[in-house]
C-alpha cells in the first residue's frame, strides 16, 4: 500500500523532533543563548546536508529537505499564523507600567529611529551596489532597507531574556522591537508596489496608510483585547480563559489582515491589556497561572522552531558570488544605520537627555534581526532581485542573532559593571 503520509507532515515531524534534540543538547551540555544554539543548529544541519549533496548526490537528502521547508512555506507561515501567537505572548510579559513610562522614547524610536534606518541602509547599499557595478535600482534597496531596518521582536525578547541590561533601556529595546516591525511591513508593502510598477504611490500615501495600519492596528488590539478581558472576568475557569486568549489571538490577527491594518501591533496591544489588566484584574491567582504557563510555551515552543528554521533556510539561498561582497558588506551598513538611528533619535524624545555613548552601544546590540526579516526576503516575486537581497538579508540576521546574542551580556557587564540601575 502506498503511503500516504503528506510530505508536509513528514516535515513537521522531522523539524520538531530536531529542534527538541538539538535545545535538549544545548541545555545539558553546550549553555549557549538558546536563540544561538538553535539558529546555529539548523545552520549546521544545512552545511552538512549540502556537503552530503556534493559526496553522494544520488541520495538527495538536501534536496528532499528543502523541498520540505517550501511545502511549509516559511513566510507564510510566519507572517500569517506563528508571529501572531508569538507576538501575543511576548507582549503578555511586558510591564504594561513600566512601558507607558517610556512610551515617547519607544514612539519616536519605533516610528523614526525605524525612518532613519530605511534612508541610510537604501542609499548606502545603492551606493555599495554602483561600486561593485551591480545595475541595483533605488527602489530595490528601499525594499531591503524596509525589511532589515526594524528589529525583530522576538529576536529581540529571546536574546534580552536573563541579560543583565539596566532596566531602562531593556523596557526601552522590549517595546521598541513589539512596534517597529509593524512600521517596517507597511514600508516595505508600499516598496514593493512602487517596485513592482505602481507609480501612483508617494511619500503622502505611503505617510498615511502608515498612520492607518498603526492606530488601526492599536484601536484593534485595544478593542478586541478589552472584549476578552470583560469576558474574562465574568468567569474562572481556566481552560475556558486560555481557549478565550486563543480565540482573540486568531480572530484578530485575522480581522487585521481583512481590514488592513497592523496584525503584528494589534497582536502586541492585546497582549499587553490581556497579560496586565486582564491578568491583575479579571483572573484569579489560579487561573493566571495556568494563563501565563500556556502563553510562556507557546512562545518557547514557536520561537524555538523559528529559530531553529532560520538556520535552515540558508538551504533555500542561491548565492551569486558575483554578488558576495554586496552581501557581506550589508551587515556594517545595517549595523551604522542602527547606530545613526538611535544617536538621532533617542536625544529628541527628551527622555535621554546627556545620552552616553555606552547607552548607543547597548541599543546597538540590541538591534537584532530575525525571522520577520528573511519571511520578507522570501516573500518578493521578483527573480531578478530576490537572491541578492534574499542573501544579504540572511546575512544580516545570522550576524545580529549570533553575534549580538552571544555577546551582549559581556558588553553589558562591561559597560555596566555595577548592579543595573534606571540611567542612561
């Protein structure tokens, strides 16, 4: 009888069982960050597959793993079904508090740290791209600079997570990352658009759906987040209460995307209003435990199988070596955007007034890249351009996950020797 197991199944099961081993490795023996550990992982699974291919080409083991990984389709399944739990989660463990005490600061990075951004990557890769005599248009290096500008947000949660960064700025890196991906996506939607030949759209209308996607997305979160918080409170059974959350989760993240507004920030603010107010005041001890258990694995759950797939997705890259060292030299020109960014920004929110340098530095650190970035990448149609900023984005990503990750609690330490205190 012929099996009929679909493929995709058969690569779910061989992705989860492999990022299961690979975290129980790290937590018993190697201790790495597990963001790192995994991401290297899948990076090593990839590496030793493709080496297989070239020794015994005939059994195709490469071949039937990458064929997997695009059955799945990693950025739709991101985009559309795994951020939205993920976001959730991680805005369920954000002080609401101690946010709203730095909301200017996280606005005005998350708005124009994320501008900032976006000019200086555009113009330099262009830049970079006439010298090396690749024919890069504008507006394609926008399109890069939109999808690697903003910081990831679960990148970002995983990698400050038991770092001894001073409070202040890990609130501040925390809610900056939960806002600015949504400011990115609507930038890099109306690039592709203009790319793709619709010269109707301009600065003003890109400006506006901006505005719109934004608040639209928090007037969705709020309502809907608030909703379930009345419903919440009006029973306490915890099962019910966790069913609840997943039904706000799915039906909004959704509702989003038919209104086109920002699914990722409309996930972020119901979170926030379900893991604050709704834990502090519609749930019992009991329940609230089991709420938050729930909500702690998913989001340990999910963003280790992300991870552990952004490793695996140098599996699906095409690299052009005529192109390896626009590539390569992606990574300091994201890295200076993110310096430039936040030396400008953060002074004019009149909160970091007398900024340091190591206060930069920090935030620079914390300027990770992740799965939201290369779902991005791997979303563009167009042949022509999509390797190139398909592997310069990887690059970028696999730089910031491995490299900040693995350091940034040595740069805290050395920059912050004593006990973390709230200053700049």
């Amino acid at each position: 009888m012929e099996d009929s197991t679909p493929q995709i199944l058969d690569t779910v099961a061989i992705l989860l069982t492999l990022t299961a081993v690979f975290s129980w490795v790290n937590a018993k023996y190697l201790r790495l960050p597990h963001s790192v550990a995994l991401v290297l992982a899948g990076l090593t699974v990839s590496v030793v597959l493709l080496l297989s291919s070239l020794s015994f080409p005939e059994l195709g083991l490469a071949d039937g793993l990458r064929n997997g990984i695009q059955e799945i389709d990693f950025s739709r399944a991101l985009l559309d079904g795994m951020l939205a739990f993920m976001l959730f989660a991680g805005g369920m463990q954000i002080d609401f508090d101690e946010m709203r005490g730095r909301r200017i600061t996280i606005g005005i990075l998350a708005v124009a740290g994320t501008l900032i951004s976006v000019a200086v990557i555009g113009a330099a890769f262009w830049g970079v791209a006439m010298l090396f005599g690749i024919d890069l248009p504008l507006i394609w290096a926008l399109v890069f600079a939109a999808l690697i500008s903003p910081t990831d947000p679960v990148a970002v949660l995983v990698t400050l997570k038991g770092s001894k960064l001073p409070s202040r700025i890990k609130i501040v890196m925390q809610g900056e990352s939960l806002f600015n991906d949504g400011v990115g996506i609507v930038l890099f939607a109306a690039f592709i658009q203009i790319a793709n030949g619709d010269a109707s759209l301009g600065i003003g209308h890109i400006l506006v759906d901006m505005v719109i996607e934004t608040g639209g997305g928090i007037a969705l979160g709020a309502a809907a987040g608030y909703l379930t918080y009345l419903a919440i409170r009006a029973i306490d059974e915890h099962a019910i209460t966790v069913l609840l959350t997943i039904a706000l989760v799915s039906a909004a993240y959704a509702l989003a995307h038919h209104i086109h507004v920002s699914g990722p920030i409309a996930m972020v603010v119901a979170g926030l209003l379900i893991g604050n107010r709704g834990a502090n005041r519609g749930m019992s001890e009991q329940t609230r435990r089991y709420v938050d258990s729930f909500w702690i694995l998913v989001g340990e759950i999910l963003d280790s199988l992300l991870f552990f797939l952004v490793g695996l997705e140098v599996l699906l890259i095409h690299l052009d070596y005529a192109h390896i060292g626009l590539t390569l030299l992606a990574i300091p020109i994201a890295v200076a955007a993110r310096v430039l960014s936040i030396a400008i920004a953060l002074p004019a929110s009149g909160h970091w007034r007398g900024i340091r340098a190591s206060s930069v530095t920090l935030m620079t650190w914390g300027g990770v890249r992740g799965g939201i970035s290369i779902a991005l990448a791997l979303s563009i149609q167009d042949e022509t351009f999509r390797g190139m900023i398909l592997s310069a984005t990887y690059a970028v990503v696999l730089f910031t996950i491995v490299g900040f990750g693995l350091t940034i609690s040595g740069v805290a330490r050395r920059l912050y020797p004593e006990e973390p205190k709230d200053h700049s």
